[in-house]
C-alpha cells in the first residue's frame, strides 16, 4: 500500500532550515514581544508626518523596522504550521502572529492618508533638502498615486482593524483543504490501494492506467461534492468582501481594486482574455493530438493529465531534477547558477510530502532571511518544473533583497511570476538539447506542452471565471454553488471543445486555492507570455542578455510592473508576448508530432 508518511520519518536534508530565522522559539517570544514594543513607537509619528522631512524620514524608518520584525515573527509561524497543518501548537502561534499583524496594520494605516495630504511641491522640497529622504522617492510618488482611494486615517485604522476578519473565508478553505478534507483510497491496475490526497491527485491522473484514472476522477469530485455548499459560501463571502472593500475605496469594481494596487491597467487583463479566446485553435489542436495518441475514440477530463510521450512517465528522483535545473539555469550565468547550487546544499527546500503537510509548493521567507521553498516532490517531470519554478522566486527576492532597500525589497505578483517561468522555459531548452533519449525528449515536449495548456490557457480560463463570478456580486446576484458549477462548466466546454466535458469537472473551481486571491491567477498566463520572450532573448543573445534579465531581478518594485517589464525587453500594454507565447506553443505541438511520427 503506497502511504504518505509522517514528517518525522523524512532525513532531514529534505526539509528546511526554519532553525536559521529563529533556533528556538523563545526567540520567537522576543521578536514577537518586541513588535508591540514598535508599534508603540510608529504610533508617536501620527497627526506629524507634515511637520518636516526629518521627521518623514524617522517615520519611514520606524515602520521599516515594525513591518520587517513582524513579517519574520508571521512567516516563521506560517512556515512550521504548514509542515504540519494538524499541530494546534503552530496553529495557534500562526493565529497569534495574525493577530499582531493586523494590530501593525491598523497601526501604520494613517501613514498614507496623511502622506496623501501633503502638498506636492514640499513633499518635493524635503526630498532634495534631507539626505536619505530621496531612497522613498518612488514609494511616495505611489502613495500619493492612489489618494482618491484612501480614506481617512480614522477608516483606514478601520479597515486595517478588519484585515483578519476579512481574511477568515480563506483562513476556513485553507484548514479544510489541507487539514480537514481526506479523500478514498483508489486501487491501483495491481489492486493495490492508493489514497488520494490534494498533493497526489493529478499524479494519479497521470497513470497509464485509464480507468484508474477514472476511479480517481471520480472519487476525488464526488468527495467534493459533499462540501459545494459549504465551499461555495466561503467563497460567496470573498467575492463580497472583495466588493465591499472596492466601494468603500471608491473603486467601480474588485478587479480596478486589484490592480490598482500594482499599477496594472486593466486593459491588460481584458486584451489576454481576449488574445487567448482568439487563439483557443492552439488548446483545441492540443486536445485532439492527446486524444488521437492516447487512441481513444472521445478525451475525457480524466484524461487530460495523460502523458503522451509513448512510454511510462519517467521517474525523477529529486537528486537528478536538482542537476538537471541547476545545470539548465547556467544559461542565467554563474552567478545565478552558484546561487541556485547553494541554495540547495543549505536546506532551502522542504522537499517531499508528509501527513498534515500544505499541499502545494511556494517560494518563502522574508527580506532578513534565506529564501524558503515548500514542496510536495511526487518523483515526476511535473515536480521537477516546479522545482525549477519555485527556484526562480527565490533566486528572484535573493537578487532584490540585496540590491533593494527594504521598501523595495518586495515585487508584484504581476512580475513575481516573470522569474518563475523564465526557468521553466529554459529547463526545457535544456532538456531538449542536452537529453538524446527521444522517448524523454517526447515527454519533455509533452511536459512543455502541458505548462502552455495549463499555465497560459488554464490560468486564464480561471481568470475569466473570476470575473464572472464577481461580477455576478457587483450586480447583486446570488452567488450559489449551482451557478458557480455553471460558469466553470461553460468556460470549460469552450477551452476544451473536442473533449468530453462532464458534470464533475463543472466542480474543479472549487479546488483552485488561488481564487482565494482575488485576481491573482492571470498572472501566471502574463508571466509565462512574457518569461517566453526573456528566455527566447537569453537563449539567442547570451550573457548580454542574462545579463540585463539579472538587472532586472535586483529591481525589486523600484518601477511600476509595467515599466519593469519594459527594461527586460518585454512590452505587455500589447498582445505580442501573449501571440508569441502561443506561437511556440504551436511549434512545439508541431515538434511533438515529427518526435512521435505523426508529421
């Protein structure tokens, strides 16, 4: 019987060094005591940012200090929580770390309604009159960017006060999805039975085995079935938060409020939604081929996930995927490369999947700390781009921190997902140059064609369902389980045309953590359009190129996410990247054919 084990029986060579932020927890005690000791002091600078630029730039700081203590007292918390999301002991502590994080925001929220208030032409002045004041000049210019949306210090203190409130919906999906939610145990072609869990399932759905992979489908939406209601409620009272919090900003909608906080134009959600429903021929040819290699007379939903390389899928042991992605990213230079190599010899990666453990995989830490990478390492191809994947995050706030001051440490997900997908692109340059094994070429390509179906196409078809979900809030219709299931249902029958899209499949919206996020799954389709054209550009011109792309890593959010872009290359108020994307996903379905004999 294939089980999950438990943490304490994985090496620890396979698991992260949260040791490095805090050796024991009584250290954790101190920070954590010491952030009520700051908040008193940012608390003194209210109703005096407009006394004079000293006293701005003092306030600066003293928040600096306050939010960088408490972002390493909560992601310590959050860290050894999702080791074991069953511990009531972190779970406690994450909620504790909630909670003074929530009182730091409330107790910082009248720094941007009262930098809003200053004129324009002082604010000016002090910058070039007090020495340091300058490093802000761009946060500032950003606050004051969005002073038609902030309120009054009184109501910002309100909404800050609300923060974990409003953030209940997703803390509930959260514990039930990764700590609640059990699935049935599927047997095998052996008879032997495997237990689904939320790590495993599209693994199992890549089983040679086709009506294995049936039992799995259907088990794994039919457990599913028996919470819609509950699942739909959680997210009814997001999209609403999200609506109320929109008008209360004054923005006409959830999605302006979104990105307005990035700078994002809306207009560049709407031109990708449109680009890949122009394009949906590509996804379509994409289906018919898996269907006409898996020789089956209609594609089922339970065959999506179906490798089509003509062979078992490959078994990647996860020493093999770390030579593979530290060697594919010496494209980047051997700066990037030593980095990466580094990274995993000191225990950045919790790497395989335990009992209790969060499902999923994310790129961690804090601006004091190493980088941070979960995973939930399955042995497979799949798990070795994610690798690649959340390496690229890492390697991302590595760069920035050391070239940012901390107000520009951090970077937009908009751009967050750049850094990802570059290394993606150039993993699979690699595989396919370096590896002469043609049935691992084939799976590669099946594998890259798999990232273009479901990061580019996928993630914007959840983008659209995002949309119309909260639009039907915005219009005052009632959000139900029901009318979820048909939004996600008739978004899937057109992105799959040739395939048969049935009623369980019409439930998948409610295993996409990310909505949780309002509007943060587009990303992924603007990140990989335009990683294809960074990664195109670094393969064609090298190390200039590597060069500029590693510049633009140590930006951080020094520049607006469009202008970032802009200085790797890549123009994204346009629908080129997004056409050029989709333009070699074309080619390497045409590779895959003549790999598989079939052009």
């Amino acid at each position: 019987m294939s089980e999950v084990r438990e943490r304490s029986e994985i090496d620890e060579e396979y698991t992260w060094s949260l040791g490095s932020i805090y050796a024991d927890e009584e250290m954790w005690e101190e920070d954590f005591d010491e952030v009520g000791e700051l908040i008193e002091q940012v608390t003194h600078f209210e109703g005096r940012l407009d006394e004079e630029g000293s006293v701005l730039l003092e306030a600066l700081k003293a928040r600096e200090q306050l939010l960088r203590t408490i972002q390493n007292v909560a992601s310590y918390a959050r860290m050894r929580w999702d080791e074991d999301t069953r511990r009531e002991r972190y779970q406690a502590l994450t909620a504790r770390s909630k909670t003074l994080a929530a009182d730091a925001s409330s107790a910082v929220s009248y720094f941007e309604p009262e930098i809003q208030a200053l004129d324009a032409t002082t604010l000016e002045g002090w910058i070039e009159e007090v020495d340091g004041l300058g490093t802000y000049e761009h946060h500032l210019e950003d606050i004051h960017r969005l002073r038609d949306h902030t309120r009054s210090a009184e109501v910002e203190a309100l909404l800050a006060d609300l923060s974990d409130v409003l953030g209940a919906p997703s803390d509930i999906y959260q514990m039930f999805h990764n700590a609640d939610l059990s699935f049935p145990s599927v047997d095998n072609s052996a008879g032997e039975p495997i237990e689904i869990t939320v790590s495993n399932f599209t693994s199992l759905l890549r089983d040679a085995d086709r009506d294995f992979r049936e039992r799995v489908y259907t088990a794994y939406y039919e457990t599913w079935a028996d919470y819609r209601n509950t699942v739909a409620t959680a997210y009814r009272h997001v999209i609403e938060g999200e609506r109320q919090l929109a008008e209360a900003r004054n923005f006409e909608s959830a999605l302006e409020k979104s990105l307005a906080g990035p700078n994002v134009p809306i207009e560049v959600y709407d031109r990708l939604v449109e680009t890949v429903n122009d394009n949906l021929d590509a996804i379509h040819r994409h289906v018919e081929l898996k269907r006409s290699i898996l020789g089956v007379d209609e594609l089922e939903m339970w065959d999506l996930y179906a490798p089509i390389g003509g062979e078992d899928d490959p078994t990647i042991a996860y020493e093999e995927a770390t030579e593979h992605v530290t060697d594919a990213l010496g494209l980047l230079g051997e700066d990037y490369r030593s980095r990466v190599a580094a990274g995993i010899e000191s225990r950045w990666i919790d790497v395989y999947e335990s009992r209790g453990k969060r499902g999923g995989a994310y790129s961690g830490g804090t601006y004091d700390t190493q980088p941070f990478i979960l995973m939930n390492y399955q042995d497979d191809i799949n798990s070795m781009y994610t690798l690649a994947h959340e390496l690229g995050h890492s390697l991302h706030s590595e760069y920035t921190s050391e070239a940012q001051p901390y107000v520009y440490s951090g970077y937009t997900i908009f751009i967050a997902e750049v850094a990802s997908t570059v290394n993606e692109v150039l993993l699979t340059h690699h595989l396919l140059e370096t590896v002469d094994d043609e049935v691992f070429k084939r799976h590669v390509l099946d594998q890259a064609l798999e990232r273009y179906r479901s990061v580019l196409y996928r993630q914007t078809m959840f983008a659209e369902f995002e949309r119309q979900a909260h639009e039907l809030a915005a219009a005052g219709e009632a959000i139900t389980a029901d009318r979820l299931d048909t939004i996600f249902h008739d978004l899937k029958s057109s992105y799959y045309a040739p395939a048969n899209v049935d009623d369980h499949i019409a439930r998948e919206w409610m295993r996409i953590p990310h909505f949780y996020r309002p509007f943060y799954v587009f990303q992924y389709s603007t990140g990989i359009s335009a990683a294809v054209a960074i990664a195109a550009d670094i393969i064609d011109r090298g190390e200039p190129a590597a060069q500029q792309y590693r510049e633009f890593l140590e930006l951080g959010s020094s520049r607006y996410p469009i202008e970032l872009l802009e200085a790797a290359g890549v123009d994204m108020t346009t629908s080129e990247p997004i056409e050029s994307a989709i333009d070699v996903y074309r080619r390497r379905l045409d590779e895959f054919e003549q790999t598989a004999g079939l052009a």
